[in-house]
C-alpha cells in the first residue's frame, strides 16, 4: 500500500512537471522567432548600411531611383518589407541601424526632399 501512495505521488509530480514544461515551449518559441526576426533585420540593415557608405552620389542616387521605381511598379512589396511591416520590433531595429547613415548619405548628395 505505501509502495502505491509512493507511485501514485511520484507520477502525479511527473505529470505535472511534464504539463509545466510543455506549456513554457510556446513562449519559448515565440522568443526564437523575434530573436531570428531581429537577426535578420540587423543583418538586412548593415547590408544595406554597407551599401549606401560605399556608393557614389550617382550610384546612390542610381539606387534609390531603382527602388523607387521597384516599390511603385507593382503592389506587391518584397519580402523584407513585409516581415518589417508585420513585426514592429524588427522594424525598429532596421530603422535604428539604417537611418542615420542613409539620411547622411542624402545631405551629402544633396537628396533632400524638397530642396532642403
């Protein structure tokens, strides 16, 4: 009878560390998601920081007439932009690394809009 009670308890606690543990793995995965949204985003931006510092004023002005021309061609954006769109902290980790060095870039060129 107490080798019973003894089971009985040890896979109860079992049960329960078991239950426990599964219902933490969607956390857990929600996190690795934003982890490699954010990666990715880290790394599309210093690409693309790396781009813009090693370009001339035509090729960058070259580059933002392509992607100007490119996001007003069709509806459709590409899939960066839609994972920035649909994941607001990634986006604000692109924008963070991105900003600086591109409105830099447009000053020096004298891209301003507007003329400024």
């Amino acid at each position: 009878m107490l080798s019973s009670l003894l089971m009985r308890r040890v896979g109860l606690g079992a049960t329960l560390i078991f239950a426990f543990t599964l219902a933490g793995i969607p956390g857990q995965a929600q996190q690795m998601r934003q982890q490699m949204a954010d990666k990715v985003a880290e790394n599309a931006g210093n690409t693309l920081v790396q781009k813009i510092n090693g370009e001339s004023c035509s090729d960058f002005a070259n580059m933002m007439a392509q992607m100007k021309h490119q996001s007003s061609g069709g509806s459709s954006s590409s899939s960066m932009s839609q994972k920035l769109k649909a994941n607001t902290e990634a986006r604000t980790q692109f924008v963070n690394i991105v900003a600086a060095p591109l409105l830099n870039k447009m000053i020096s060129c004298n891209m301003l809009p507007g003329g400024m």
